[in-house]
C-alpha cells in the first residue's frame, strides 16, 4: 500500500490516475479501506479531486466513495479532514450554475 499512497503524489497524471483506481479497488475491501486511512492516504486523495485531469478525479472520487462505504471509516475521515467535502461541494455547485462550462447546452 505505500508505493500506490506514495504514486498519488507523482508528477505523472496516468501514475496519480491508476494508484488512485487501485486504492479505490482495495478500498472496497473492509480490512484493506481501513489500513489505506490509517497509512495516510486521505489528503492525497482530496487533493486529487481538484486536479485538472477528469480521470484522476473521479479515480480519487471512487476511492473516496468506496471508502466511506465502511461506516467505521466515516468518522476518521471526517475528523481532523474538515475540507474532505469542500472539492464535492464546489463541483456540485458548479454542476448546477446553468452558466457552467458543464453545462454542455449552452
């Protein structure tokens, strides 16, 4: 599990992108969810959820998913990461501005 926490903060955006997917894999494994917290892997993932790249995000997002869907994990990931939430909310916020890029309509 060190090397893939270590890859989230590569230069390259593929190592960054399949670290995250094989965390998030991992992650759906209740014994290896809970030592991929415990090793530190959180803000690196966090912090891949504003990253330019649209893959590496929603890899990190479904690392972030599979994770908290341990309910044991909910709490440590919330304490002491207060801004584990920010980079959602701002990316629903701007999914819903109708004068958004993602808004393809317009």
């Amino acid at each position: 599990l060190p090397p893939l926490i270590e890859a989230l903060g590569s230069n390259a955006e593929t190592v960054q992108r399949e670290a995250a997917r094989c965390l998030g894999n991992l992650a759906a494994n209740i014994d290896f969810g809970d030592a991929i917290l415990r090793l530190g892997a959180l803000p690196p993932l966090i912090s891949l959820l504003r990253s330019d790249n649209e893959l590496c995000q929603r890899m990190s997002a479904m690392a972030l998913c599979n994770l908290s869907s341990n309910i044991k994990n909910q709490p440590k990931m919330l304490r002491g990461n207060p801004n584990v939430l920010e980079p959602v909310v701002e990316e629903v916020t701007l999914a819903l501005d109708p004068k958004s890029k993602s808004d393809f309509e317009t």
